[in-house]
C-alpha cells in the first residue's frame, strides 16, 4: 500500500504539493477528475502540535540546537507529517469547513 494521501475514488496518488499549499482549495483528481479538497481541520490537527513544541523548545534554547538546525526539524516535520496524515475528500461535502 502506497504511503501519502490518495484519492478516495480510484486510488491515485495526489501531488505532493497538495499536501502543502493551497490547503482547502478543491482540486481535481488527475486520473478520475473527481473534485476533491484537502481539509483545513486536519491541517490544523497536523500542525498545531509540531508549532507547539517547536516554540516551547525555541524558548529555551539558548545552547544546545542551533535556532537554524531546530527550524530546518521543524519545517522538515511538518511537510512530511502532512503528506502522510493529510487525506483529500470530496470537494462538494468538503467545502463546508467546519467538519
Ligand atoms: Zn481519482
């Protein structure tokens, strides 16, 4: 079973980059065509936890990790932790955000 989000249709992979930008923007799916949107709850849900601990650590870190090494973590957490969890959904249920 292939990692990363798929269409709930036929399978396909979606494009990496929808997993980053444009976030709740519906799409179509490049093999079925079917319109299908990124949810910004589970966006949320993927990143809010990683932005947390990313400034309570930065608070404290006078020694240790340089700024630049923790943020690069950081940054590298969130686009791979969002290519995994996020999942596309039909665009026309979708739509309605607050789900
Ligand atoms: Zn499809």
């Amino acid at each position: 079973m292939a990692l990363g989000p798929t269409c709930p249709h036929c399978d396909t992979r979606v494009p990496f980059r929808r997993t980053q930008f444009g976030i709740g923007k519906a799409f179509a799916c490049s093999d079925c065509g079917t319109r299908l949107a990124m949810s910004r709850w589970r966006g949320f849900l993927v990143t809010f936890p990683i932005l947390t601990i990313y400034m309570l650590v930065r608070l404290r870190l006078s020694d240790g990790l340089p700024f630049w090494l923790w943020t690069a973590a950081m940054v590298t957490s969130v686009v791979v932790m969002a290519w995994l969890f996020m999942k596309p959904q039909p665009a026309e249920s979708g739509a309605c955000d607050a789900n």
